[in-house]
C-alpha cells in the first residue's frame, strides 16, 4: 500500500483527475526492486487511468562523466545498468498483469524521437542558457548530487556543466509528462521530495510546468514516517 502527498497545491487540484501518472525509476537505485517494480505497476493500474515508467536509461552516462568517467566508460555503465532496470520492469509488468508492456516504458531513444519531448526539452535548454536564475536552479540541484558522490565533495564549474544535462534532459518530463502522452492532467511520481521541483510547482521559477501537470510524491505506508525525516534536493538522479 502507498501513501501519495501532492507536491503543491497545484499538483493536488491536477490530481483531482487521475488521468495518467508517470513514475520514474533510477537506474542506479536499489529501491526500484522488482518487486517494487511489481507494486507500482498494480498501484498505478488501479489509482490512475493510465500509467508509464520513466527510465532516464542513457543519459546518466553524463553523470558518471561529470564524476571524471571516460566518455566511453560512462556510456557503457549507463547502458549496461539501463538494460538490466529494462529487464526488471518487463518481468514487473507481466507480474502485474499489464496489457502492452512495451508501450508503457518511456525511454530516452523513444523520448528523443518524441517531438514534444523535443518542444519542451529546448525551452529547459533555452532558458538555461539565457537565464542566470533558472541556470543556477538547475546547476545547483546538480551540484547536490555530484557532491554526494566525489571524494572531496566539491564540484567544480566543469563538472556541474557535465553532470546539469542529466537534470536538463529530465526537466520535460517533470513539466509536462501529461503533453508528451497525451493526457491533459498527468502527475509525475518518485519516492522523494524534490527541492528544485518544490520551487518548480509552486511557480516560483521563470518555466511552470504546464496545466494539468503535477508531482507526486508515492511512498509506501511503513515507510513514510522514516521518510518525512529526510529531504533531497534532487531524487530522480540519486
């Protein structure tokens, strides 16, 4: 069973109508078990219209670029680990019962080649580039996870400029998972709190997700008292 907390008071009127949800899943992170796999697939069945896993599979190559990986070996870890999550999901969702398993997973190759992903990919891009504000949002919720992860804990410009594509390539997700399906109210969904994306839901950066689009935070029952005793500033990268 799971407990679902709105990230804003937007997200919660979006939720009203449970058209779809997208819950993402990180490849490098042990929570997403099969079994885990299992249950959000049976959750999402039932509490939503419609459902799809996110899996941003290739592009945590950047990540591990950002970490002082070798292109090609970053390329290769990224693709090695993406396959195995593939793997998990399919052997989720034909436990779950799921019709049309393969249609339900978005990835990074299907993504790209999705020309709203595209639209909105290039407006994070764009605003990137053009605004201090929204640059140092991003390039801070990068340096929160790259710091977790080097030795001395201390990004430098070089890798924070690596490692924000991770973050910039998952930001149209997040802004409009329901445009990209074709749903007009979708909610994205992870097991964290999100710093950037609080500010994000609550408006309070130059690019708002789009109507119909919130954030969901899903965690299950036992363990959200643990939980509301943490906060990340960024989840779906960890």
């Amino acid at each position: 069973m799971y407990e679902t907390e709105p990230l804003s008071a937007e997200c919660a009127r979006a939720l009203r109508r449970p058209e779809h949800v997208c819950i993402g899943v990180s490849p490098f992170n042990s929570y997403f078990s099969t079994a885990r796999l299992t249950s959000l697939a049976r959750w999402a069945s039932t509490a939503f219209a419609g459902f799809h896993f996110f899996v941003p599979d290739e592009i945590t190559a950047y990540t591990f670029e950002a970490l002082g990986y070798p292109a090609g070996r970053a390329r290769q870890k990224a693709h090695r680990q993406s396959k195995y999550t593939h793997n998990k999901i399919r052997t989720a969702l034909s436990s779950a019962g799921v019709p049309d398993a393969a249609d339900r997973v978005l990835s990074m190759v299907r993504l790209n080649a999705d020309a709203r992903y595209q639209e909105l990919f290039d407006q994070a891009a764009g605003l990137f580039e053009d605004s201090a504000q929204f640059r140092e949002a991003c390039l801070d919720a990068t340096r929160w996870v790259l710091e977790h992860k080097l030795p001395d804990g201390d990004a430098t410009p070089e890798q924070l400029r690596s490692g924000v594509r991770y973050f910039l390539a998952e930001l149209p997700m997040f802004a409009g998972s329901g445009y990209i399906v074709g749903a007009s109210h979708s909610m994205f969904a992870y097991h964290q709190r999100v710093r950037f994306l609080e500010r994000f839901f609550n408006r309070e950066l130059e690019w708002a997700p789009r109507p119909g689009q919130g954030f969901l935070i899903v965690r299950p029952a036992d363990e959200q008292a643990t939980a509301e005793r943490s906060f990340t500033s960024l989840g779906t990268a960890r």
